[in-house]
C-alpha cells in the first residue's frame, strides 16, 4: 500500500488527486507522483490552472508513519513543496475531512486555498517532538501572523475552517460536500478573474509588531514542563521574522534536524505508537461488543456524576440511582453544572445542553428504572459490603446479558463477582477523577469475566472519547498499586529527612503535574488514610510508617477541601505555600522513629521515586496485571500526570538504561532489603541485555 496520484484534464483545469487510502499519507509514491504530476502541468498547454484534491475522506493527513526512523527517499517533501509552489499558472488546494501536518505543507505550498464544512487543519508535529519541516514554520505566519501561527504550531491543535479563513489561512469555504465539485468551481472563478500565481515564498517577512514572539516563549516556559518542541517552534517561527526565505527555510531544517535528534523525540512517538497499541487486543480481535441502548450508573458521588456527565455529553442516555431524593437531586445539580461549564467552553450549545438535562438524564431512586439498560456502572462508597448488596441488587433487576461494572479503585473485582448468579457479565470500569475530563479508563478484567463483555467496555471508551486499557484483577489494579508503591518509597525520603516540599518541586522539574504531596492534597488525605486503614491488617513488622500523615489527618487537614494539608491555601487559590508545621510534624515523627534526618540531593530523589515505579512496574507485567510494559507507560500519561515527552515509565527505564535502574534498586536494597527487592523480570532483562520495548511486541 504505497498509493498513486493521477493527473487528470477537466476543461482548462488539471485535477491532481492524492489517493492513498486511509489517510492519503505522504508516502514516497505519492511524492513521486506529486513530483511527476506538477512536471506535467507545467508543459501542458491545454492547463492553465490546477487543483490538488485528496481521494476518499480527506485532504492529506501528513507524513507516512511508516517510513518514521528509516533513511529518506527522494524526492523529500520539502523538494516537492518548493516544485508546486514554483508553478508559473495558479495551483489550489481544494481541502475536505483533514489537512495534517506535511498535508498542510503541502496546501501552504499553493498559491490559493479553499475548504469545506467541517474540515480540520493543523501542524501537529510537536505531538512527535518536532517541529513542521517542510517550511510550514516559514509560510504559515507570512499569511497568519506570528500570533496564529505559533497558536497552531506549538499546540499542534487543529483548528475548524471558520478559523481557518478568519485568519486568511484559507481563502474561501467551498459549498457541498463534493470537495472536486467545490474545487472545478473555485478555479473557474480564479480563471474569470485571471488570478495570478501567488506563492508564499515570494510574500513580505512575517512582523512580530505585537511582541508575540516573546508572549510565547513566556507562556510556554511556564507551561512545558521541560517539553522542548514547542520552544524550537517558536525559535523557528522567528526566522521568518528575521530572515528571508530561503535562509528561514534553511534554519527550519537545522532546527528539525536537531529535533529528530533528542530524546524526547522517541518519547513522544512511543506515546504515539502505545496510546494506538493499547486497545490491539488478541481476546477481543474478533468478539463483537454487545449492544448497550443507555448506561445506569450507581451513585451520584464525585464519580458516579463525573461518569453520567461524560456519557450524557456523548450521545447516551443515563439513568442514575441514589439513596434518596435529595442525593438525587444533589447528583443533577453536580451533572447540571458540569454541562454548564461544557457550554463556557464552547463544548456544546445551551440548547444542547437542555436537551441532555430534559431527554437523557433520568436520577431516580429506585432501581427498577434501570429494567432496560444494557450496562450497569456502580460508584457507591468504597466498601465490599456496600458494593456487594448493590450488585445483588443489580443481579435480582438487570435482563440475562446486561453488563454489571464496578467503579472501585482496589477491591476485589473476583469477589464482587462471585457474589452474583452470572460472574461472566461483571467487569471493572475504573475511571479517573475527574471522570468527565480524565482520559484513562482502566478495564479491569476478572477470572470469569466474558471476552464481549471487555470488547463492549472498550467500545464504551471509545464512545467516551476515552483511552481503556487493559488490566488484571490485584490490589490497585495498574495505577494505583504502583502508585501506592512509589508513593511508600517517597513517604521513606521524608521519614530519612527529604521535605515533602524538596520531593514535590523535584519532580514536577522531572516533569509530572504534580509531585505526591501536591497529589494526596488534591485527593484528600482522607484517602491515604481509609486506604492503609484497610491495608493496617496485613502489615509487616518491617513496614516503615507515614506517622506524619496521620498526624495531619487527625489534624482534620486533609488538604485542598479543607484549605489545608501538606500545603496552605489561600482562599479560593489551587497553589498552595509550604507550611513550617508541617515541617515540625514531620520532624517529631521521625524522633518517635528514632531517625536521624539526612540530606537528599534532587538527583536521589528521582532515582529512588523512579525506581520504586519502574519495579512496581515490572512486577506488574511478570504478573500479568498489565499485558506489557507499553500499557503500564499508557496509564501513567493518561491518569498520573507522567510527562509525555518522557514517554511513560518503562519507556523512561529503557531510555536510562535497564542496567542502571537495577544498580540503584541493589543499592538502595542495602539499608533496606525489605521495601527493596528487584523485580524478577528486571533482573531477568537486564541478564539477558533486553530492554522493556521488547515485551511490546506480543
Ligand atoms: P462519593 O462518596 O463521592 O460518592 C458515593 C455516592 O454513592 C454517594 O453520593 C452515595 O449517596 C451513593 N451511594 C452509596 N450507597 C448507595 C446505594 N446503595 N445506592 C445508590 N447510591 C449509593 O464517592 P466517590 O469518590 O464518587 O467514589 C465512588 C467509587 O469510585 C468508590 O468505589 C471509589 O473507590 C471509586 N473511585 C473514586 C475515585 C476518586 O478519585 N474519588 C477515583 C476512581 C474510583
């Protein structure tokens, strides 16, 4: 599958058509067409103008992924661009579906643009760690602005066509939904109008009148977190301020070069490659999902109205069951206001947002409402009791083949389905708070659990406009049992002496969101307290306890919801100021320990919070839990604020190296032999000079 361009004569118009199913990718066929195409336009004397249109569902959706890391083939997209852009008669870019990328590169290399309704434009590569390198860092701000074209460029967010041709991207919007009709028309009036050639590279240097430049560059250092990309397209944006064309284009390329270069570039293509793995499941390949008409959710706590808020907002029909009236009525009122600020945000339309609130949110508090629904979420307390007489209930009402999922963050999805009469229908949905926001779903499948009862699940997150991944049944499933690991080796560096405030602002410099204090602030430190409450009983006399957050806890601190935790906030603010008592709990906590504090260096602090993540991680593949590393790295770019660009936390252990990971788990393991013990499987690896990426491929 390599594609063809054909070449075609309709009256004085020449119609070149990309074709190169499914996304008319830019492979090396099709640059050779393109290439031969516009030789032949050039010497045929019955054109005198001509369209570029793309076959099938779009314009041309960007480089071809396949031909990511191997040697390029000639002619380069850049040669080609420069070819059409050369052109002595007028060469239109008729854009439907999608222009991504190398394909918008290639609409910037004609001389007129149109589009039509409902089409998306964008430069999406620093999704990939690059930067657009087939000039579009030197054409776009030339006919947008710097402002406009560092919005796209830096984001890689496309954006509609109405935008697009506010900002003079495009030149027109084309009527219909025939993209060769829109575009023989379209040159017809070019034609009557005798338009000319209008390259881009022969327009006046970009301005930079506002100062959009540096506006960008501090808006970006604040937001990046240690993403390069972003930055080096500002840098090159500038060169079509400050040079002219065919310099900018040159420093274009030196800065793409050297992109192609970091780290961070393979970071983001494994994100790329594992967010698209994830859901290539052998156990579902061929199971068709079972048909669900609306879904019932169980509770309208934090969760529950987080989950019927993102499936109302998707087109499905929820029915929510409280315990009574007014916990119904406060559940509504929750999914009410989340819909308004899904209005603010141009999300969908007030009427949009009535129509959901009157037609697909019934919040009843009776169960027999729920006599239709083909799936069952429950979010009820985080209690086996509790759970287990609400799915007893769910087992007595629901139709034979109706899907009973529960929400829970750690309890035994195998006992809760053992408990009812059809343990093949109940499967784990967890969700991510918020769950109308939050992108990860974990499908935690149990021993019994039916093959299209997982297909349905991630039929349901795609629908959801979520990424599912798949996890095996054990305490915290993927995220949180590694999360309480890591966490356990973070709580150890405080009691050593590392102030929770040192341990935060080290790893939001690594580049998480958030570092684990900051974290059990935003949760509640209710939370870590309810959950080792519940681990209290098993124990080991060699645990080494997190005295100080249960002397915080019964402080009734419990962190943003109380203005106060690890960290003091301010009314109304989200950013909290380090607290001296909290300084002085924990140094109380580590005399009753008996612990002389030592210094951490910033360095010892990611290695030993890393490596606590990367063993966890690895303990969880051997078990099966998650089915490769790459899902393990998904979970963690998807609910825990792991730096994108990093690539997860096994692609980050391959990157360092398995060997030294290892080193430091065999030295950290000498003053404490029972908290550090190497995963199996990473000593196995590292024996066999293999790496985690080898995992991925089964
Ligand atoms: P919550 O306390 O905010 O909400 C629970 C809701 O369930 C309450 O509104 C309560 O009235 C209702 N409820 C209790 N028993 C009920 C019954 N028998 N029938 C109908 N409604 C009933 O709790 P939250 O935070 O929403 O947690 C719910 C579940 O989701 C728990 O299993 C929790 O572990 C899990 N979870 C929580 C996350 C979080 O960040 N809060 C994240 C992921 C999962």
């Amino acid at each position: 599958m390599m594609g063809s361009v054909s070449y075609e004569n309709v009256g004085p118009v020449a119609v070149v058509a990309v074709d190169n199913a499914p996304v008319n990718a830019l492979s090396q066929a099709i640059r050779r067409g393109l290439s031969e195409a516009f030789a032949r336009f050039k010497s045929d004397d019955t054109a005198d103008i001509v369209v570029i249109v793309g076959a099938g569902r779009m314009f041309i959706g960007g480089a071809d992924i396949s031909e990511f890391g191997k040697p390029p083939q000639s002619p380069s997209l850049p040669d080609v661009i420069s070819q059409i852009e050369a052109c002595d008669k007028p060469v239109v870019a008729a854009i439907h579906g999608m222009a991504l990328g190398g394909g918008l590169e290639v609409a910037l290399g004609a001389h007129y643009r149109i589009a039509l309704p409902g089409t998306r434009l964008g430069l999406p590569e620093v999704k990939i760690g690059l930067i657009p390198g087939a000039g579009g860092t030197q054409r776009l701000p030339r006919i947008v602005g710097i402002d406009a074209a560092l919005r796209m460029i830096t984001s890689g967010t496309p954006i509609t066509e109405g935008d697009a041709l506010e900002t003079g991207l495009i030149d027109h919007i084309g009527d219909g939904f025939d993209i060769r009709e829109a575009a023989l028309a379209y040159a017809q009036l070019l034609l009557e109008h005798r338009a000319p050639p209008r390259p881009i590279s022969g327009m006046p240097r970009a301005t930079d009148e506002e100062g959009a430049l540096q506006n960008w560059r501090t808006k970006l250092e604040h937001s990046l977190r240690g993403e390069v990309a972003p930055l080096v397209a500002v840098e090159a944006v500038e060169a079509a301020v400050g040079k002219s064309f065919a310099e900018g284009l040159k420093e274009e390329r030196r800065l793409f070069q050297h992109l192609m270069d970091t780290p961070q570039r393979s970071g983001l293509v494994h994100a790329f490659f594992a967010e698209r793995a994830v859901s290539k499941l052998r156990e579902i390949a061929d199971v068709a999902p079972r048909d669900i008409a609306g879904v019932g959710i169980i509770g309208g706590g934090t969760m529950g109205a987080g989950i019927a808020t993102s499936a109302v907002l998707n087109g499905l029909a929820v029915t929510l069951v409280e315990r009574d009236t007014e916990a119904a009525e406060k559940a509504r009122a929750t999914i009410a206001r989340n819909l308004d600020a899904a209005v603010r945000r141009g999300k969908i339309g007030r009427d949009r947002r009535d129509e959901i609130l009157a037609d697909s949110l019934k919040t009843v508090t009776d169960y027999g409402a729920l006599s239709d629904v083909g799936l069952v979420i429950e979010a009820v307390f985080e209690s086996m009791d509790v759970k287990k007489s609400v799915f007893a209930t769910l087992d007595e009402i629901l139709p034979r083949g109706a899907i009973l999922a529960t929400n829970t963050s750690y309890l035994d999805v195998n006992e809760i389905a053992a408990s009812t009469s059809r343990p093949e229908d109940v499967i784990g949905l967890h969700f991510f708070s918020p769950a109308h926001v939050m992108k990860l779903l974990e499908v935690v499948v149990a021993d019994r659990t039916a093959p299209d009862v997982v297909a349905t699940a991630f039929a349901l997150a795609k629908r959801l406009g979520k990424t599912a991944v798949r996890a095996g049944v054990c305490d915290g499933f993927i995220g949180n049992r590694i999360l309480s690991h890591y966490r356990t080796a973070a709580d150890h560096m405080v009691l050593d002496g590392a102030s929770p405030y040192q341990i935060d602002k080290t790893l939001t410099d690594f580049g998480f969101a958030m570092g684990p204090y900051q974290v059990s602030d935003l949760a509640g430190l209710d939370i870590g307290y309810a959950t080792r409450q519940r681990k209290a009983a098993d124990a080991h006399p060699r645990d080494r306890y997190p005295v100080f957050a249960d002397a915080l806890y019964h402080k009734g601190w419990l962190g943003q919801k109380t203005g106060h935790g690890y960290y003091i906030y301010e009314e109304g603010t989200r950013a909290g100021r380090p607290d001296p008592q909290v300084d002085q709990i924990i140094a109380q906590a580590r005399k009753e320990a008996g612990t002389s504090p030592r210094t951490f260096t910033d360095d010892e602090i990611v290695r030993r919070y890393m490596a606590a993540m990367v063993n966890e991680g690895a303990r969880v593949v051997e078990e099966g839990i998650a089915q490769r590393p790459l899902d393990v790295d998904v979970v963690f770019l998807y609910g825990y604020g792991f730096p994108r660009w990093r690539g997860g936390p096994m692609k980050y252990a391959d990157m360092r190296g398995l060997d030294s990971i290892l080193s430091d788990i065999r030295t950290f393991a000498e003053t404490d032999d029972h908290f550090w013990s190497p995963a199996p499987l990473l000593e196995r690896l590292v024996a066999e000079g293999r790496n985690f990426d080898s995992l991925n491929q089964r």
